[in-house]
C-alpha cells in the first residue's frame, strides 16, 4: 500500500501548519540543578502579573510565574510557584469542562517515573483544575523536530518508556486517549527520560472496552475512534504511529486534509514499507494492525523489547474483495476493493457527484453495471444495493445519492458528506455559513444544509462510525423545526402573508439551534429589539407575536422572521400617516391663508362700520330734532348718545373680528342702505302725496311718543339692534366654524 503522502490524496493547497517547537535547545542531565523537571515554551509573566486571575482558593497557594503553550482549547496552562518555592504546572480548566472524578482520583495514585505526577485536583472559582510537577526541557515533538529520522536506539528507549507508562495507566485502568509526541515530556534528555502528559481526554473505563464520542488529534487515532470504540488498544496504534513518525522523519498525514484522513483509517492500512529498520518495521506493523483484536499490546511489546518476534496479524482485504470481483475504473486507477473506491471517491466528491450522479448517461450505467456484479446474499447486502441501483435513477440531489452509494459500498466510511466532515462540532461553522452571503462557501454551504435538513442526511450520517451525536443533533432538529411549524401557523391566523415555507436560512437557523439553544436564543433576542426599534411605528400584532414567543429560541426565530413583514406594514401605516399629515398640513395652510386673506380686510371693514355708525348719527340727529319740538331733548339726547356709542362700538368690534367678511353681508351700513331703500321704494309706492302723509304722520307718532316716555323710541331701537346682531354674530360663527371645518377635513 502506497504511502499516504506519496499517493494522488487529496491535499491541502498549503502545508498543514505543525505546532511550533516547545523548550529550548541544551542538554539536561541527571546532575543538573533543575533535574526532575521538563519544560513546556513558558510565556514569561513581566513583573509577576498574568492576564489570569487566579481563583481565590488558589491565588492564596500558588503565585504565577508564567502561562505555557496549551495547544487546546479545553484548559489554561500555568507555571506557578508555591509557597515553599517550588514550581509546578497548574491546569486550570474552562468552566463547564470537568475531567472524571474516578480519573483523577487513580492518577492521583499512579507512581512511575514514565508518568507525570499529579499533585492535587479539584474545583476553584467554579472551575476545575488540576496541579502536576513542573517538567522544563521540552517534548518528545521537540526531539522529533530537530531534524531527521532518529536513530533504532533512541526509538527503542523511546518505546520502551512509553511503553512503561502506558502499561501502568492501564493497570489502573486508565487509557489516555491522545497520545501523540507533544503529550510525552522530557524529565531529562541525556539520559533521555520521558513521562507521559495531559489527560485531559483520558477516560476511566471499569470495562475492558466501551464507546464514546469525545476528542482525539486525528492524525494518531486508531481505525475504531471513528466508530465510537474505546479501548486500551488505542493507545498501542498511537504507539505505533509515533514510531512510525520516529522512523521516517516525518509527521503522518502531514500534507492532507483532515477528511482526507479519516477516509485513510477507515478504510486503508498504513504503509510501514519506508521504515528501513527491520526491527521497527516489524514492530509498526504490530502496532497498526487495523483490527484491534489482533493488535500488539503490552505484551507483545515487551516481547519485542527482549528481542522476540511475535506473530504479526495483517490488516487484510475486506472479504467483499474477491478475485471474481471485476475491477472499477475511477480516476485512472482500477479498484476491487469497495471500501478504497468509497475513499477514493469521496475524496473527489464534486467530480464523483457530477460524473454519475448530475450528468449520468453512460458513466452511471457502467457504475450500475459493476455494482450488479455484488449479487451474493451471503456476502453483500444485495436488498440494499437493489434500492441503490433504483435511488441512482431518482430525482435526489446529486450529493445525496453520492452518500447513499459510499454508505453502500463501505458501511464503516466516517460522517462524510459533500467532501467535509460532518460533525456536531462543525455543523455550527456550516450553518453560520449558511447565512452569512460574504462567506466564502455560502451557496455551498445552504446547500448541505438543505439536504441535511430535508433529505434524511442528517440521520444517515449518525449511522456512520463516529457520527453519533448527529443522531441527538437530528432529535433536537427535529423538535426545534415542529415547534417553528407550530408557532408560523399561529402566527398566520393573524397575518395570512407571513411564509410557512422553511428558506435557506430557517433551515441554519433550526440547525443553530438544534445545536446549542442557549446561544441561539440569545443571539435572536439580541437582533430582535433593534428590528422593532427600527419600526416607525408601533405594530400590534409584532408586539403580540413576541409575546408570545418569550424565550423560546423556535419562536424568536418566528419573531425574526416576521421583522420583515412587520417592517413593511410599519412602513406603510408610517406612510400613511405622513402622507395625511401632510394633506392636513396643506389644508391648515390653505385655510390659514384663507383667514389671513380675511382678516387682511379688517381695516376696510372698520371704515364700513364707522360709516355705517355715521349713517346712524344722521337718523338719531332726526330724532333728537323730533325730540326738541316734544320738549324732551334732554333725557333723549343722553340715552340716544348712549345707544350709539353702544352701536358703534359693536360694529367696530364685528368689523374687527369678521374682516372682510363683514361687509357687505354682516355690515351696518349694508342694513340701513336696504332698509332706507325699502322705506323709500314703499313711499314712491303709495303715490306723491300719500307718501309725504306717511311720513308726516310718522314722524307725529314718534313726537308723541318721546313726549309721553323720552327713552322709549331708543330702547325699541336698541332691542332691535340687539335681536339683529346676535343673529348676525351666531350667523357668522356657524358660518366660519362649517368653513373651517370642510377646509380642514377636505
């Protein structure tokens, strides 16, 4: 089998970037001061502050010297000194994140030379930690970085420590889980001794195996870890793959891409043919048998390491590879094998999608026809590969019948799907672009994201060997989408407009929140004020639907969505209202200027109403010459200067307020004109003589009149003058107000 790194494996376009060499150069011996001790790259603290804050249970212990490289992301990583001066490692891990309790308490037991001691573990300001002795000279990675392959010697003291340490963690059943040159620290480097480090994803199993779904550095993970399986053999491959790195001079997998590398294990063995060393290549080939049950262990390490040679159980072909099995032409190379062309092919995804599935025509029916050849109940699964052949031909998209067709060919192919690796840990960078239009997979991403969510991949992948929480994933998706379908079609009740349909961007949203409810949650309620502050207006039914929606993450995603709607409804009420605001404006414009126009008449008005009160002068001089032959001009000339500075200043004030309004229709002078006219016109009637006899006698009658009772004639003429303007005055106020009010209501 060719190696990895010199095959047509897909490949990053740069170099995989290598953690940077931790420790310094120098060689530490047993007579040194600081024996005892390794060194990870410290970062020194200047004046002894850190960007730490200790917890107080602990800063009253430990004083920090310096924080260490911590390549995870799980724990901060401290040197501290204690009160008796020594310096030690402090582990301070992230808050929610508590290494097993049982764990601790065994390695906290463990005594051996190859093992980092730990000191004292336990929980400080809500978070766990953990205190080991401190080892300044470096890592087994700082050994290999320095150039080259290393000699059988080194590597075989290398083997026989860790081999060491790993036997004692297993006697006590603890298995480390990520073993890989940066986990091996360095007590001394001549003569070379070395302790194993950080277990922060070691597991304490009271079984001899089990499953689990935690981390592990991929590049130095057995075939198993895919499929969940947890044993101590696990740590015998990362042994073996050390070994391997030792030998060549050169890091597994260094130059492929990390779904490149899970479709390796799962499916290929890992070549050894470059190990010169015959003795080391017998070991790594012990060492990276696929199967575990036939993998070198403790005891067939030790063996080797007195010199024997144990029986090596190859890793071979799958029994679906016969010799009867017609080959496959795929990417200029024929394959057998139904596990490598499913690691070949999805290695080439878009070309594989496209080339059979997309396009079809001749290039599916030879796929069809090969795969026909697997027709042996007793070896294939010949029911399932029938529902293949059909689906091929079916309207699914392309990369979905893609998954069906690895999943047939190898059903322990890892949670692959569009050529990236599908797991609860990224799924959330999918989603995120999903939504976000700048990123640069986007439309690729809301692809697999539909399908994901609309074609049942979600679920086939947690059938996968290592896809596991996809299943709790696909759970919560699932009951995150119904309580979105419920809440929508509450909501349409009220707004018929708003859409039921599940877009591109719900679909990530419910992934968002199948994922972690919490952060969604809080991400939508923190978008959702600022939407409604946006709105210009208030919309009632916006506010009743997040109501509603309290702190449910499906339901404030339903409010998200309804932003738009509502935005546009605000937007058209608020343009309603401007624009009759507007309108109102204008008329209040139109009828101010209407006023203005009226009241710019007042003085015109004015002299109308001092002409007419003149006119009235004239007629109440008559009367008091009338009053003088009566013998009784004095009271009548008080009380008709009385009624007409009474008269005139009503008409002076009507004149004012009505302005130009107030003559002809309202005016004094207008009255008297008509009256006068109407005298004169009944006069001219009733013939010459006739008409001079009316008048004669009625001036004779007022005579009489004044004589008998003075203020008479000036009060009847009050009383009328009264009666008539407050007919005029209520006349034009009802007059004004039903103007105003048309002018204003339009």
């Amino acid at each position: 089998m060719q190696d990895p790194a010199e095959s047509g494996e897909t490949r990053r376009e740069t170099t995989a970037t290598s953690l940077d060499p931790i420790g310094g150069g120098g060689t530490a011996s047993a007579d040194d001061d600081s024996a005892g001790r390794t060194r990870r790259e410290d970062v020194p603290v200047a004046g002894a502050e850190s960007l730490l804050t200790l917890p107080p249970e602990l800063a009253v212990r430990f004083a920090i010297v310096a924080e260490l490289d911590a390549a995870g992301a799980e724990a901060d990583m401290l040197r501290v000194r204690d009160q008796a001066g020594e310096e030690l490692v402090l582990k301070l891990y992230r808050r929610g994140i508590t290494p097993n309790r049982e764990m601790w308490e065994t390695l906290r037991g463990v005594r051996s030379p190859h093992i980092v001691r730990l000191r004292d573990t336990g929980q400080a300001g809500g978070r766990a930690f953990e205190v080991m002795e401190y080892l300044p000279h470096g890592t087994l990675r700082d050994l290999a970085n320095e150039g080259g392959a290393a000699s059988p010697e080194v590597i075989t003291e290398v083997v026989r420590q860790v081999a060491d340490g790993l036997t004692v963690l297993h006697e006590h059943r603890v298995i480390h889980r990520d073993l890989k040159p940066e986990n091996i620290l360095l007590r001394f480097r001549d003569p070379l001794r070395l302790a194993l480090a950080d277990f922060g994803l070691s597991r304490y199993v009271k079984q001899t195996a089990m499953f689990s779904s935690a981390g592990h550095t991929l590049a130095y993970s057995a075939p198993e870890t895919f499929a969940g399986f947890v044993s101590v053999m696990r740590d015998w491959w990362s042994l073996g793959m050390i070994v391997r790195e030792l030998a060549l001079g050169e890091p597994p997998f260094a130059d492929l891409v990390p779904e490149a590398v899970m479709l390796h294990l799962a499916s290929r063995p890992i070549d050894v043919s470059g190990v010169e060393d015959e003795r080391l290549r017998l070991l790594c080939r012990g060492l990276l048998v696929r199967d575990p049950d036939d993998r070198w262990g403790g005891g067939e390490v030790a063996e080797w390491l007195a010199g024997g040679s144990p029986p090596v159980h190859e890793s071979v072909d799958s029994p679906l590879t016969t010799a009867e099995v017609k080959p496959f032409l795929f990417g200029e190379q024929l394959y057998t094998d139904r596990a490598e062309l499913a690691a070949a092919m999805a290695e080439r995804w878009d070309e594989t999608a496209e080339r059979y599935f997309a396009r079809g025509g001749a290039a599916r029916e030879t796929l069809k026809t090969w795969l026909r050849q697997f027709d042996d109940p007793r070896i294939h699964d010949v029911q399932a590969r029938d529902e293949l052949l059909d689906r091929m031909e079916g309207l699914l998209p392309a990369d979905v019948r893609l998954l069906m067709l690895l999943r047939w060919l190898n059903p322990g192919m890892p949670p692959i799907y569009a050529g990236g690796a599908i797991t609860a840990a990224n799924l959330g960078a999918l989603a995120a672009a999903a939504l976000d239009p700048a990123a640069g997979q986007h439309r690729r991403s809301q692809r697999v994201v539909d399908d994901l969510t609309e074609h049942n991949v979600l679920s086939t992948l947690a059938q996968c060997p290592g896809g596991e929480d996809l299943g709790e994933v696909k759970a919560r998706l699932d009951d995150a989408t119904r309580r979105w379908q419920e809440i929508t079609a509450r909501a349409r009740e009220r707004r018929p407009e708003l859409g039921t349909s599940r877009t591109a961007d719900v679909k990530a949203e419910l992934l968002l929140i199948a994922l972690d409810a919490d952060e969604a949650k809080a991400r939508l309620a923190e978008q959702i004020p600022a939407g409604r502050e946006s709105l210009p207006v208030p919309v009632p039914w916006f506010d009743e639907l997040a109501r509603e929606a309290g702190d449910d993450a499906a339901g404030l995603l339903v409010v998200r969505q309804a932003l738009p709607a509502a935005a546009a409804e605000a937007g058209r009420i608020h343009r309603e209202l401007t624009a009759r605001q507007r309108q109102e404006q204008e008329r209040m414009m139109r009828w101010q200027q209407r006023e203005a126009d009226r009241l710019g008449g007042r003085v015109a008005a004015v002299a109308v109403a001092v002409a007419g009160c003149v006119l009235m002068a004239v007629v109440w001089a008559g009367f008091l010459l009338l009053s003088v032959f009566s013998g009784s001009s004095d009271i009548a000339t008080v009380v008709a200067a009385g009624v007409l500075i009474c008269q005139a200043a009503t008409e002076i004030t009507l004149a004012v307020t009505m302005g130009a309004m107030y003559h002809p229709r309202y005016s004094l002078l207008q009255k008297v004109g008509v009256l006068g006219g109407r005298a004169g016109d009944a006069v001219s009637d009733t013939g010459g003589c006739v008409g001079c006899l009316i008048v004669v006698l009625s001036a004779a009658v007022l005579s009489v009149l004044t004589k008998v009772f003075p203020p008479m004639v000036p009060l009847v003429v009050t009383a009328v003058y009264g009666a008539w303007t407050y007919r005029r005055w209520s006349g034009w106020t009802r007059w004004h107000e039903d103007e105003k009010r048309k002018a204003l209501e339009g």
